[in-house]
C-alpha cells in the first residue's frame, strides 16, 4: 500500500504547498480537471482550518486510493487543538465560523464520496475526506480497511509494508516491519509483501515460507491475519513486534506475537485462532506506534471510519524515531 505524505501546517504559507500537492497528485493519476478541483477544495479547507482554529497547527495526510474499479485521493487532517463543540452544526453546508473560502466542513463533506469527523473538546479533531473518480460505487463488503503509513520523518522510502487479498467470505492481512528503517528494512516488507500473495495457505504457513524468503534480506517483524467471516474466527500468526489487537464494544484482545526475526532468528510460527466479534475491529501496527494506547480513552471511536481510527492512533502514539504504520479492519 502506498505511504501517506505528511504535511506539517501551522502558518498560512503552508496552505499553498498542500494545495499544489493535492493538484499534482490528483494530475498525476489521470483525475478530470473537475475531480483536481474538488480535491484542491477540500484540501484548502482542512489546512486552513488547522491554521485558523488548531492550537500550533496540525497535519494533512495524503496519499492515493485504490478502491472498487475506481481510484482517488485519501486527504486527512488532524490537530490537537481545542476540538469543535458542535460538530453537527459545523458540517452543515455554507456553515463557516473563519469565513473560509470553501465554506466549512459542509463543503468538504458535500465534495467527498467518504468523509467522517471526530472530535473531543480540548484535546483535538480529526477529519477524513475520500474522494474518488467517477463514477464510484462503494465496495459491497462486510469488511471495510483503513490504515496510516508513514516512513520516518526524513526518510524517504518506509521500512512497513502491508497489504490484504480478499477469497470468497475471507479476509488475508499482512503487515511486515523491515527491521530497522530506510531502503534495506523496505526491500524486507516488500519481500514478506510478494511471499504473500504468492502463496495460498495458513497464517503460520505463510510466516514460516516467509523465513526462507527473507533470509537475503536484513529481515521484518511480521503479521499475518486471516477473517473468517462465515464462522467468525480470526487466524492470527506474528512474529517480533508487531502488535494486535482485537476490539468491540464488550472488551479488548491482545493478540499473541512470538519473539524473533522472520529471516533472521524466527523459530516458532504457531497460529492461533480468535474469536472476531460482531462490528469489531481488528488493529495491527508497527512498533513505531507505542502500544501504550487504550482505546477507552476515545469514547465512540468504534462507530467511526477504521481509517479514522488508524489517523487517531497516528496522531496520539506515533514515535519520531521509526517508521509508523496503522492498519485497521472493521466488520460493518
């Protein structure tokens, strides 16, 4: 899956080069003047809502889509600034309390075939804007995937890699952290990445296959998980630090990880079944994302867009020192 750039926003300068971005992404995938427009709006709203109302700014994550026989632009943006009170009435079209040029977040949600908000008085807000080529049809799934990637701040390749395959009711996840960071630990993930989709077997099989594969490279911390929907299971294989966990409305699931390096030193590549709860989520990160989080800290979280959840974790548990990756599955 492709990285997301990030863009640090703080000053009114800044609004201009995430705009410029957002153009060249959008060109650069065959968008319609008329797609590169909605885009460009969009992206000039949220970054000049974090200069206006975010508290020392904030980000914009942008990267491309894939989805359904469609492409677009995933354009997020998150603060840590005081939060919107009434976040209801700010979606409302033409609703603007700075007099932005787009007119406010109902403008943003009335150009995005996918948009969700959350937001907590005093500690920050989030917002999630999709926008696809059209025409876009949404993907008929009992699964819907969201995730952030990011490589370190200065690096330009990211050392995590993960990717998915859909088989009839099932789902097929993966997530590789090269380890280390930079070009060498990318060339691992991209190895674990290819052994997975070469491949039709169990999670722990797939681990063990990727041992032999990566023993060329410096290795990765993997996972791989596999959604059972029809009987509501989740097979689940990881090796290193990679973290797991299984959440709904009732309770937590942490997911068990073996020591070691697939490629290097892995020598246990036992899988283990789990029960995947209705409307639950699965989560899988890097350990460029501090397992220190407890999602009771986020009340409703789980009524929102995985993506959404992915962008929370990124914003409140990304380490500066490594790569970061964020991905999330929910069963709707």
């Amino acid at each position: 899956m492709i990285q997301h750039r990030i863009f640090s926003v703080y000053e009114s300068s800044q609004i201009g080069e995430v705009r410029r971005a957002v153009n060249e992404m959008a060109f650069s995938m065959g968008s319609y003047e008329e797609s590169a427009g909605r885009a460009a709006i969009v992206a000039t709203e949220l970054a000049s809502n974090l200069v206006k109302h975010a508290t020392g700014g904030g980000e914009i994550l942008l990267r491309q889509l894939g989805h359904y026989k469609s492409f677009g632009l995933e354009i997020i943006s998150v603060d840590h600034g005081p939060g919107i009170e009434n976040p209801s009435r700010m979606i409302l079209d033409g609703v603007s309390t700075a007099g932005t040029g787009g007119n406010g977040l109902g403008a943003v949600r009335r150009l995005s075939q996918v948009f969700d908000l959350y937001t907590i008085p005093q500690k920050g807000t989030i917002v999630l804007a999709q926008l696809f080529e059209r025409p876009w049809n949404e993907e008929k799934s009992y699964l819907q995937i969201g995730s952030i990637m990011r490589a370190k701040p200065g690096e330009d390749a990211c050392g995590d890699g993960w990717s998915f395959q859909r088989q009839d009711d099932k789902l097929h996840l993966i997530l590789s952290d090269g380890l280390g960071h930079g070009t060498e630990a990318a060339v691992a993930s991209r190895e674990a990445i290819q052994c997975f989709h070469s491949n039709e077997v169990s999670p722990g099989e797939y681990i063990q296959k990727m041992d032999m594969a990566l023993r060329h490279t410096r290795g990765a911390a993997v996972a791989v998980a596999s959604i059972d929907l029809p009987r509501q299971k989740i097979a689940y294989a990881a090796v290193g630090n990679i973290s797991g966990r299984i959440i709904s409305s009732e309770k937590v699931v942490g997911c068990l990880s073996y020591n070691g390096i697939v490629g290097l030193n892995a020598n246990r590549f036992q899988e283990i079944e789990y029960s995947c709860p209705p409307k639950g989520y699965l989560i899988l990160h890097s350990d460029g994302i501090s397992s220190r989080w407890d999602i009771s800290q986020y009340p409703g979280i789980i009524n929102h867009h995985p993506s959404l959840l992915a962008a929370l974790l990124y914003r409140d548990h990304a380490r500066e020192t490594d790569d970061a990756t964020v991905v999330v599955v929910q069963q709707r």
